[in-house]
C-alpha cells in the first residue's frame, strides 16, 4: 500500500505533547505531607530519607485520577500559582506528560481498547535519592505499591525512564501491565532526569520536584561542580558521571529499593528478597537499554528482561553516537531522494555539505542523491530514513548530540567540547535568566535534553556558517582527533553492551522502521551475539512500527505506522506465563502488521497481527 509522504515545509500541528517528548518528558514526584511520612534512610546506596505518599479516591498510582480522557486533553494539568505549584500538582501534571510522550492516546488509537490499561489503581508510592558507588549525582527511585499487591505471588516489575525523562518516565510502560494485575513497580531516572539546576539563582529540584537551593535537610537531585558557568545546567549533560554507563546498576538499585519499599508496606509479611519475590525489568529505548544492561549483571536478582526498541551498542555496531550524528548532517539533504519534501533549508544545507566536501554532486538533486546513497552504504534503510524524517523536523539529531557528547566525555558546565550551552531564552534565541514559572515547571514538563521547559540550546555563534561548522564539530568527536574526541570515545567505550546472564529469559521488541534507533544498529546485533553465546534470547521484529508511538496522533503517521507498545505488553504477557506456568517463550518473529492507510480509520485488532 503506497503510504502519504510527511512534507517536512508543511507545519505540524500539536500532537499528544510537544516536540520535547521524543527526547525525554518530564516527571515529578509526590512528597511527604508531614514528618512522620518521611522514613529513615537506610540502606547504603540511598542519600536521601524515603518520601510515602497515599494516592486512592480522586487520585490514582497509575494516571493521578485523570483517567483516558483526562490523558488525552490538549491542555495539562494547571498550578494555582505558576511559580509555586505543589508537589500533587507537579506529580499530576508529570503524570499527564509522560503517558502522553510515550502512549498513542489518540481516539481510534486502539489504547484502552485492543490494548493497554488505564484502570484507577490505589496505593502508595515510595520514593528517594540513590547511588551507584562511584558516582558525583545520585538517581531518583521510586516504587508504586498497588493497594492489591499480591503478597502470595510476589512480584516487582523495575522500569528506567526512556530516553532522559524523569523517574516517572516509563508509566505508560510498566503501569498498566504491572499495577493491575498486583505487582509493585519500581522506577527510576537512570541518573538522567529534568533535575536541572539555575546556575544563576543557586537554585535545583528538591526530591518533591519543587524549587529551592542546596541544604542539608532536603538534598536537591543534582548540583552541579561549583564553576563559572551560567545559564542552566542539565543533569544528564553536566553530571561528570557518563551515567549511561551505570544503567544496569541504576535498575539493579530500583529493585532493591523496591523491596525495602515493600518491607515497609507490609511488615508483617516481610522480608522481601530476590529469592522469594520475581523480579521483570521492562523499559523502551534508553530504558530498553538499560535494562540489557541490568541482565549482564551477575546473581539471580532478576528473572526475566522485555526490551523495546533498545538503545544498545554490542562491539562491532554503530553506536548512537556516531549514526546520529551522521544523520544530522547528512538527512536533511538526503530525504529528498526518497521522494520526501525538504525542509525550508535543506537546498542550503546541500550547498554547504557539498562545499565542505561531505557530499558530491554539482545539482542540488546530485547532492541529494550522494547524501542519500552515502546513508545507505552506511547501513541506513529507506524505512528507517522516512521515520527519521521526524527527527530532522524537529532537529532532534542535534538536540541529542549536544547533551550525550556533554556526558559522554565528563564534561562539566561550560566545558561543552563545541562550545554549547543551555539556558532559557527570549524569541530571538539570545539567553535570558530563567523565571520562577519557568523553574518551578522543570519536573512536570521537561525532557531531560533540552529544548523544552523553558530551557533551550544556546549555539557558540550564530554566524550564518555556524550551523554546518557546528555539526561537524559534534560529529568530530567520533571521527576526528583530540583530546576531546579521545574523552567522548572513552566514554561511548563504557557503555558498550556484553552478554546477558546465561539462563535467563529476555525478549526483545523493534519495530523494523524504528529511524531513532534502527534495529540494524541496536537489536539485531545485540540478538545476534546472545544467540550465537546461547543465551536465552527472543527477538520479535515489527513491521511498520517506528519508534514514536505518540506521534501516530500525527494523520500522517497514524495511517503509516503502528504502536510498539502492544508487542510489549504481549511480550510481558508470554514471560509472565512462562516464570509462572512453564509455558515456552515464543519463537523469534518478524511480524507482518497491516497500516491503518486513512488517519481516520481505527486500529484494529487484526492490523496488530499479535502472535499468539
């Protein structure tokens, strides 16, 4: 079925949350309303003591008493008073934001229909500071307990953030598999995060999301190395931790964490241990990731991994880095070739890439083709190329690069190795203190990778040639020499993914026309070297399915595309019944889905094509 093109000159309306959320979307959490709510700290790798908060009547664990429709309103939630919202108000509204940067909410969408759940789930929730030995930042963690825990069948499903979001920031993922059928759920930000900090007013976020400055009685989620810097500072960028290479142990701690958690809410049934209580970690990109990650790590705390479309590097794959990179200089003139309209800038785009010798061709439909086919060699398909399409709309391709090459070479604030920085910003772009509205919304609406919550991207010049000089900097530090590029490589080196623990069970899901992370440089090798080490590996390839399911409220992408979120789901479903009734997991698949074709048409059970 011949699909509509995405015409990248045509203007994109809103849809189910802005452009902040392909990066990461905020997340908040809720505080202790008196001091006898705030446990000790105990444990060695928390730094902070444990916040419970009730969450039943109007309010909920799994959609903060909003319910579909409420997750579907254009509008978020609001604040009393913008600039001092209350934790509740932080928690709802973060809530709302990450449910709607990962989930297709879209009426005809299928959502709470042929899948998912949005049914009201009592409980509490459990939350602190940890950290991984080693580290200058701690992690956010927090755990759900659903008033219907199943003390009998004991079970924790762990879930890190995707992309940079916040610690709430797979709800969409885990809550609705996990909360109704009696698990608890343990979260957490993978030392990622919204925890920005205003290096100009000294000011951070609190464990309750709210705004203030350091103390020793309520410790802030990050503060930056005392420098020069101004502006704001981006935990993910400016930790000094490469805190990608600790996601493993990030999920590991979510877990202990959760049965501490669990030991405080029903005492009279503990202890909770690993070997008495079954352990899923689940997550989608970095957290697919990361959970890839947490199943290296050696013991028998973990019983089993479901992984969509994860952001992991095996040795002798492309690493994120280096593809993305490459496609912020080179998609936006190769689109084109495939028959996609161009954006406003990309004949100039071409004309530089040419003149700097990137591209050959003296016709800009030469450049195009030469940009094009140069993808291609690299082991870029056209299927991955039209869903990347998005990324150069929204000049998601550099927002990523500036922050992950910040992190992975341990720069500090005002470090940046190609002279970034971020900070808020009046129309023009020129950097401007933050206001207190601003601040006081960072764990409700930020993505954790600016631009977004008031937070933007300040470029070191914006001299007319500065765009293309700027991304060949970025793109340097993979390619290039230097010590710069030898700290970034160094840390691309730290993440690289080894092979999971031998007997257990993991499934991994990708949608064959992922083009944020193409399976050809992410799942299908990692399956590759398990399968060929004997590791207990199942690999489902989806056809049709991108990496953004909360952009098929998009018509243009609703009639092209399909949810992952369904598979991973399903593939929490057929692990589930394998630790608990035997059941075999299923075989590797590629599954043949069917597109809806009209923006209008609903989804359909059949379309999905769900193996069963």
């Amino acid at each position: 079925m011949k699909m509509p093109l995405l015409n990248l000159s045509a203007p994109i309306r809103p849809v189910v949350g802005a452009v902040v959320l392909l990066a990461g979307c905020a997340t908040s959490v809720p505080h202790a309303t008196s001091a006898d709510d705030m446990a000790p700290t105990s444990g060695s790798n928390l730094v902070s003591a444990i916040a419970v908060t009730e969450h039943r009547g109007q309010d909920d664990l799994l959609t903060a008493g909003l319910g579909l429709d409420g997750l579907r309103a254009m509008t978020p939630p609001g604040f009393a008073d913008p600039a001092a919202p209350t934790p509740a108000e932080l928690r709802r509204r973060a809530v709302w934001s990450n449910w709607r940067g990962i989930a297709d909410l879209a009426p005809g969408g299928g959502y709470g229909e042929l899948y998912g759940n949005v049914a009201a789930v009592p409980g509490r929730e459990f939350q602190a500071l940890a950290q991984v030995p080693g580290a200058s930042q701690p992690h956010r963690v927090l755990v759900q307990v659903p008033d219907n825990f199943d003390q009998q069948a004991r079970c924790i499903v762990v879930a890190p953030a995707s992309g940079s979001r916040g610690v709430l920031g797979a709800i969409a993922v885990a809550g609705p598999w996990a909360l109704p059928k009696g698990c608890a759920v343990a979260y957490t930000d993978k030392g990622n995060g919204n925890d920005y900090f205003d290096l100009d007013a000294g000011l951070g976020v609190r464990l309750d999301g709210t705004i203030g400055a350091p103390s020793a009685d309520q410790p802030l989620a990050f503060v930056p190395e005392p420098g020069t810097g101004s502006g704001i500072a981006v935990k993910h960028a400016h930790s000094r931790d490469n805190p990608e290479a600790d996601w493993g142990r990030h999920v590991k701690q979510a877990a202990e964490f959760a049965l501490q958690s669990l030991d405080q809410a029903f005492p009279d049934a503990a202890p909770f241990a690993f070997d008495n209580t079954t352990v899923i970690a689940v997550g989608v990109s970095n957290g697919g990731g990361a959970v890839l990650r947490a199943a290296e790590l050696e013991g028998d705390w973990l019983d089993a991994v479901v992984a969509g479309e994860p952001n992991v590097q095996v040795a002798g794959a492309r690493p994120l880095y280096d593809y993305m990179t490459e496609a912020a200089l080179l998609m936006p003139c190769a689109l084109p070739a495939l028959g996609i309209p161009p954006m406003p800038t990309a004949a100039a785009h071409c004309a530089a890439l040419a003149e700097a010798g990137l591209v050959s061709g003296s016709t800009l439909e030469q450049q195009q083709k030469s940009a094009y086919d140069t993808l291609r060699a690299n082991g870029w398909t056209d299927a991955a190329m039209r869903a990347g399409s998005i990324s150069v709309a929204f000049d998601l391709w550099r927002a990523v690069a500036v922050t992950y090459a910040s992190a992975y070479g341990r720069h500090g604030v005002d470090e940046h190795p190609c002279g970034y920085s971020f900070a808020a910003q009046e129309k023009d772009g020129t950097p401007r203190p933050a206001t207190a509205a601003e601040r006081a919304a960072w764990t409700a609406d930020g993505g954790g990778i600016p631009p977004g919550a008031g937070v933007g991207i300040i470029a070191p010049t914006t001299d007319a040639t500065a765009p293309l000089a700027q991304l060949q900097c970025l793109r340097a530090l993979w390619i290039g020499e230097g010590a710069n590029a030898d700290r970034v490589r160094a840390g691309i080196e730290e993440i690289r993914a080894g092979l999971p623990r031998e007997g257990l069970p993991i499934m991994v899901v990708h949608g064959l026309d992922d083009g944020l992370i193409p399976p050809a440089f992410s799942s299908t090798p990692y399956v590759a070297a398990a399968q060929a080490a004997e590791r207990d590996v199942r690999y489902w390839q989806v056809r049709n399915a991108q990496h953004f399911d909360a952009f098929l409220g998009l018509p243009v992408y609703g009639a092209q595309y399909l949810p992952l979120l369904p598979y991973v789901y399903e593939a929490l479903d057929r692990t589930w019944e394998h630790l608990h009734d035997g059941t075999p997991l299923p075989a590797d698949a590629v599954i043949e889905t069917t597109p809806r074709g009209k923006s209008d048409a609903p989804l359909e059970a059949a379309d999905l094509a769900i193996p069963r």
